[in-house]
C-alpha cells in the first residue's frame, strides 16, 4: 500500500529517471493542488484528466485509495497532463490531437511506475501481487477492449438496418464478450454495454479502441526510452509535441524509426507482456 504522499514521492523518484521536466510538472500538479483524489461516500473510482490551456493548468479528478493500482492511475492521469502542457505553447489548432494516441502519454508513464514497482519489490509473493495487476492491464487491453470494439462494430452495422432493440444489443455483447475472451470466462456480462460511460460517448466512435492503440504504441516507445536512457527526454517531448500535427505512422517515422505498417513493432510490445506471463507462471508454480 501506498499513501497519497508515498505516491506522489514514488511517482516524482520515477518520472525523474526517464525526464526531470516530466518530474517537475508532476511536482508542480501536486503543490499547486490540481489533483483532487480524496476517498469519501459516494465518489465514483477512477480517474479523470482536463486541461486547461488559457490558465496553463491542469486538473484531476480521482479517487485514491491508498493501493499500487490507484498509484498506477496517478502517473496514468499525470502523463495525461503532461502530454497537454508540452502543447500549450503552440497554436491551438496543433494542440487538438486524434484519440488514437490520446492515451500514449498516459499508459507510458503508467509503465513507469508499474516497472518501478515491480523492481522494488522484496518478496515473492509482492512480485506476484503486481506482475498480476501489470497483466489484469494487459488482460483489459487485448480481451476487454477487444471486445468493446467487436460489440461497437456488430452494434454500427445493424444500426444501418434500423433501430436496436435492448435484447439484441445485450446478444452482441455477450457475443463480442466470448469472442475476445475465446470462451475462455465462467460467466459473462451482458449488460455491459449498459454499466460503462464509454459507449455513451458519442462524438467519438470507436472510443474504446484507442486505449490499446496506445498501450501497444507506449510500449514501444517505453522499450525505445530504456535504450536511450537520459537522452531520451528531448525526444519524447518532440514526439508528444507533434501528435497533433502527424497521423500516428509519420509519427513513429519520425521520433522512432519504426514502420507501423510492419507487424514488428506491434510484436515488441506483445512480447514484453509475454515476458511478464511467464515470469508470472515461474513465481506461482508451487503454488498450483
């Protein structure tokens, strides 16, 4: 467990290591009371970031509950923050970036931390408490995403035939749910598309699809960060600078050298989770 302050220190130690300007807006977000995190009755979990480019801040809404997972959405929402301040000083029409990378900055520093956590762990059975949370966000990513889109494309193509009636929907996301699970779960949740916010948003379609877009497009950049150590800092600031200006395949040209086209840099990023997996399954086999 982690306090909020503990947080914040941990956070601060983390972001220095791979960008001391990274480290000094999230320093400068915590003295200046952008965050609004408090645990209290009838305050919905989560976590929520908006900027605000007249005044040149930032703010947080979310609910912190003192576990590694709550940590986790802190730097999650600080990189949202960030990724808005290295903009702020260009014209607002190079500011308005595409939802396909709005997470990248966000599930980068995310990685931060998820690593940073896991490398001070002390006991075996602590390393298996956070590999498992580092893998539930891979499981989010490649199955309960996945399924988020099976469900919106199914529900868009019917839609052109005419209206939906609530069974039929409830049919497609059970569908979609056992589709991207590969049957692999004992029991469904039909209604999903009822409980979650995401699929009311409806001047993005598509919403949910670009949090695996940019959980894979982050790995790769985080992997590309751990090979160029302090230099990197300039370079990512460069990158995140131009996510307004580019489609993501210019991008990744440019600030990376990688093809997105090509199934190799995708590859990488599946391949650290797969690491992750099977340490995982090394930890716990006495356990089975």
């Amino acid at each position: 467990t982690y306090s909020f302050d503990e947080a914040a220190d941990f956070i601060l130690t983390n972001f220095r290591k791979f960008s001391p300007k990274m480290a000094d807006f999230a320093k400068k977000a915590f003295e200046n009371s952008w965050i609004e995190a408090e645990d209290r009755p009838g305050k919905r979990p989560g976590g929520y970031c908006t900027s605000l480019p007249e005044t040149k801040e930032s703010r947080i809404f979310m609910t912190y509950s003192n576990s590694v997972n709550e940590v986790a959405t802190l730097a999650h929402e600080l990189g949202h923050a960030f990724h808005s301040s290295v903009l702020w000083e260009l014209p607002e029409l190079n500011r308005n970036y595409a939802m396909n990378v709005a997470e990248t900055a966000s599930t980068f520093a995310e990685l931060i931390v998820a690593d940073a956590t896991l490398k001070e762990a002390t006991t075996k059975e602590e390393k298996i408490n956070l590999l498992d949370a580092k893998m539930q966000n891979a499981i989010a990513m490649f199955m309960n995403i996945h399924a988020r889109f099976i469900f919106e494309n199914s529900f868009y193509q019917a839609r052109q035939e005419g209206l939906v009636s609530p069974a039929q929907i409830t049919e497609m996301m059970t569908a979609a749910q056992k589709e991207s699970y590969a049957d692999g779960l004992s029991s469904y949740h039909p209604h999903f598309w009822a409980a979650k916010l995401h699929f009311f948003i409806d001047d993005v379609p598509f919403y949910n699809f670009p949090y695996t877009f940019g959980y894979l497009f982050s790995m790769g950049i985080y992997a590309f960060a751990n090979q160029k150590g302090a230099s990197f800092e300039e370079e990512y600031i460069a990158l995140l600078q131009d996510t307004a200006s580019m489609t993501t395949e210019e991008l990744a040209q440019k600030h990376l050298g990688v093809d997105l086209t090509k199934p190799d840099f995708w590859q990488a990023g599946i391949d650290m989770v797969l690491q992750d997996i099977d340490t995982f399954m090394e930890l716990t086999e006495e356990y089975v």
